[in-house]
C-alpha cells in the first residue's frame, strides 16, 4: 500500500537511464526534506555496499529527536535478497518513514519492478533525444549568461553524444573557458566519442588520408577499445551510409536521420562522403566488412590487423 500524509506519497521511486534528470530530481527531493527536517533525519544506503540487515534495520527503526526520516535506498535491487523480500520491508514501514528507491534500470518485467510502478510514487526519466538536446544545449548555455549557436550545438551533439550528463559537463568546461562557445572550443575542449571517432576515421580513409584515418584507430586502442567494438562501430557507420545511399531522392535528412536513429548533422556528413563514393563502392564496403565480421566468428582471425588492412584498403581506392 502507499503510504500517506495527507496527499504526499512516503514511498518514491526513481528510475531512467537519463542520470542528469534522476540526480536533480533526487537532489530536490532531499533538499526538500532536508530544508523541513534536518540533515540528521537523512539516512543513505547504497545497494553495492550495504547488505539486507542495514536495509532492515533502516526502515525498522523510528526517527530519533525528530517526527519524520527519510531513508535514501540507491540501486537496492542489488542487494542479495532484497528483491526477494521487497513487499514485506517496503509494505510495512512507519508513517514517520519516507523512502526514495533509486533504481536507474529496472527490469519491468518483474514482479520487483511491477510492484514499485503499482505501490510507489514512480518518476522515470528518459534520455534525451537528439533532435531536443541542440535546443536544450541552447537554453542551458543562454541561462547560465553564455550562448551558442544552434549549429555549434548540434556539433557538440554529434561528437559527445546524448547523454545529457555528460553534455552538462561538457557545456561547463566550455562555459568556464569561454562565455562564447564555438566548434574551435569545442574541439580543444572536448573528447570525441568512440561513435563519433569512427566516423571521422571512415571520412579520413575514404578521403585517402590513410595515415590520419590509422592515427584515428591507434586513439581508440590506446583508449583500449578493442578490435571487435571497432569493427562492430565501423559496421553501424557503414549501415547509416547505406542507409543514406540509398534514400530516395529528394529524402530530407531528418527523415534518413529518424530512419537510422541519428542526429540529422550527422547524416549531412554521411550525405557528403555518400555523393562520393557512390552507390556500388557502399555496398561493395558493406560485404568486405562482413566477410571480417563472419571470418572472426568462424576461425582464428587477427582482427586488429585484419581492421587495419581494411583502413589501407579504403585509403587505397579513394
């Protein structure tokens, strides 16, 4: 059952992938009850660390020189047991108890997760979408007396990602060095990621920069990225120009980009190398990839160097 104090549930769920969201909304929440009742009635428990005693005792003992506690459970699903017993130590707590169940990814499916979507308060907070993360960045940037381009957003977008945890901490790096943002502080600033890196090494190889596309390869395996995620990156790159390819004409890029899961800008980069190379060298690209692709998962197969021969090839018939 929920538990009530007048109209405010005392049980609070917290999920989502979107880790900037769920980590303002749990600050505000504790801020909250921090503010009526003191730092002292706040009791954390963190899944990775704590056993199922510490959860027992936590939500077995009354609040000590104050009327209400607030007891912080984060990831307990990961606690040996919990998941077991969950309704008999969430489904009987005093109504001096508030609880906040933290819980990023939960498995809807089971019974665990069914019963905090029917019997707590439950707030799930999605990722960002790249086509609202360019505006979101905008806004961001604009209230914090700094500002950016759309453009240069949609950059940032492109070579960081959607996370929107990350892109927050990359905006207060730029920020920081600059109240003006641009793709120039951009670059100096920020970190490209393995996606985006693989990209520019295709655009490098088929533009015959051979060496700066080999250059791109060696970054990420001394990020230690392994040969068989590159070649699984470098698959999903040659799908998305595949899929560009082959649009029909006159296809806007934000139509190929929701039919391929990307951001817009980052098809009219695809756009660009596809015109060319063209069609046929697309498709030949595509089947040399999965002849190293199905090579590996049929026999002994160097594929850090069989990547590499791949890179030389593309260079070599630029």
């Amino acid at each position: 059952m929920f538990k009530l104090s007048g109209t405010t549930y005392m049980i609070y769920t917290l999920t989502g992938d979107n880790q900037y969201l769920l980590a303002q909304a749990l600050q505000k929440r504790i801020q909250s009850f921090v503010g009526a009742h003191g730092e002292h009635a706040l009791e954390r428990i963190d899944g990775a660390e704590s056993d199922l005693r510490s959860v027992q005792d936590s939500l077995g003992s009354l609040p000590f020189l104050t009327d209400k506690k607030c007891v912080v459970l984060q990831q307990p699903g990961k606690i040996t047991g919990f998941t077991d017993q969950h309704e008999t130590l969430l489904g009987n707590v005093s109504d001096a108890l508030d609880i906040i169940i933290v819980e990023p990814q939960l498995d809807k499916r089971t019974t665990y997760a069914k019963y905090l979507k029917k019997q707590t308060d439950v707030s799930e907070f999605a990722g960002i979408d790249p086509y609202s993360a360019p505006g979101w960045l905008q806004d961001e940037a604009s209230a914090r007396g700094a500002n950016i381009t759309r453009s240069d957003a949609q950059y940032l977008v492109s070579r960081v990602g959607v996370d929107q945890y990350r892109l927050h901490n990359e905006l207060d790096k730029l920020i920081a060095y600059s109240s003006t943002i641009s793709r120039h502080t951009i670059d100096l600033l920020s970190d490209a990621t393995p996606q985006s890196s693989i990209f520019d090494l295709l655009d490098a190889a088929l533009s015959g920069q051979v060496d700066k596309a080999l250059q791109l390869y060696e970054d990420q395996r001394a990020q230690k990225v392994e040969p068989q995620q590159i070649l699984a990156m470098m698959a999903r790159q040659l799908q998305i120009l595949a899929i560009v390819a082959f649009a029909p004409g006159g296809a806007r890029s934000q139509s190929i980009a929701s039919d391929a899961h990307v951001h817009p800008y980052a098809i009219e980069k695809i756009q660009k190398i596809s015109r060319i190379i063209g069609r046929s060298r697309v498709f030949k690209l595509v089947a040399e990839l999965r002849d190293i692709d199905r090579a590996q998962k049929t026999r002994p197969l160097d594929v850090d160097q069989a990547i590499r021969y791949f890179i030389v090839s593309l260079g070599s018939k630029a």
